[in-house]
C-alpha cells in the first residue's frame, strides 16, 4: 500500500474536489461515476449512490471496510467494485469509475483494439488497459471480474458500461481516465475520418518509458 496516507477530513475534501472536477470535465453525467480514497488497509471511503459527482458533500462520503463492505446504505452499488480492487492491489490508493464519451462507445465498439502507442502521454499513463466483459452494474460478477482484471492493469475498459481506473492517489486515477478519453476520441475521430493512424514502434515506446525511469511521466 503506498505510505501516503490522510485523514479522514482530507480523504473528504479529495473526493469532493475531484468529483465536482470530474463532473466539470465530463468524464461522468447524470448521477453516473463513482470515485473513492482508500483510508487504511482495511477500509475507504466511497461517493453516495444516487448523487451526481457533481452534487457531493461531505454527507455523501461512505466510509466501506474492504471485508465487510459500507456502514451505510447510502453508498455507490459499485462499492463492490471498489473493495475488489483494493484487496488485490495494495499499491491502490484511490478509484474512479466514469463514463466519459468516447471511452463508452469504445466499450460499446465491437471492435475493442486499442492503440496505446499513438502519443508519449498514452504509452507513460495507460501502459496496459483490460476488458471486462459486461456483467451488470453493482453486480457481485461484476466486481469479481474487474477484481480479476485489475491484477493485470491500472486502466479497465468495461464492456457496454465505462472505464474503471486506480492508482497511487485520485489525481492519478483522475489523469489516467482523461488520458484514455483523449486516445479513445482520436480513435473514434479517426475512424470517422477514414484516417490509419500509425502506433510509435514498440522498441521506442520501451525506450521512452526507460527514459521516464522509475516514477516518473511526461
């Protein structure tokens, strides 16, 4: 887990700045999205269902253990999702799950190829990105299957639903969701253009990232 850690009145504020953020950015809509902080090794804190990010306060925060789940009703049916995630990524200090545009129609695309060497700032932030296949949202399935998923990569694309992204902190998994919106646009943009793009080779995205080094992006 990462030795950064708040206090519950800081967990608070984080979670209601980015949400209104979020909200700002469009990366969610209607009372859509769901973003959490972890607090410990054993708990977070989580947005309210049925509030748009938009809307939070500080009565809308629920704090959930990673075993047992939330002490409230009141929070997000995809905390589920969230307890998943934590429990099989002790580095994750922070979720966000959002239904930005055009990463929803790539989660809706038949075809799901994903090309993270287009730009330096896709090969640095999403590096490698899961598809969940769909199960229904706030679903024991579902969080068992992006639990599974998330071993693999910070950056879940979910079929026919969203995108799921977790890191070191909120403005992490914040930028990591802005970051695949931006590729997934010039995605769809391109192909409505009946334009090819061309992926940086391999060997210079490896070269990149060894330039980057240990931590750091672009």
């Amino acid at each position: 887990m990462n030795k950064k850690s708040y206090g519950v009145n800081k967990i608070k504020a984080l979670l209601q700045k980015h949400s209104k953020r979020a909200f700002g950015l469009g990366l969610v809509w209607g009372t859509s999205g769901n973003m959490s902080i972890r607090a410990d090794a054993y708990s977070f804190y989580i947005t309210a269902t049925d509030k748009g990010l938009g809307d939070i306060t500080a009565k809308d925060l629920v704090r959930c253990t990673i075993d047992k789940g939330p002490v409230s009703a009141k929070a997000s049916m995809e905390w589920r999702l969230h307890s998943g995630i934590y429990r099989n990524r002790r580095d994750a200090c922070a979720v966000f799950h959002s239904q930005p545009k055009y990463s929803t129609l790539i989660a809706c695309a038949r075809d799901k190829k994903i090309k993270t060497g287009l730009i330096p700032e896709t090969i640095a932030y999403l590096k490698k990105i899961e598809v969940v296949p769909y199960r229904h949202a706030g679903s024991i399935e579902l969080a068992k299957k992006c639990a599974e998923a998330a071993r693999k990569a910070d950056v879940l694309l979910l079929e026919n639903h969203g995108v799921v992204t977790f890191g070191p902190s909120i403005e992490d998994a914040v930028n990591k969701t802005l970051t695949f919106e931006f590729l997934s646009r010039l995605m769809v943009l391109s192909k409505a253009a009946d334009m090819e793009l061309k992926e940086i080779p391999h060997s210079q995205a490896r070269e990149f990232l060894k330039q980057l080094g240990a931590g750091k992006r672009a």
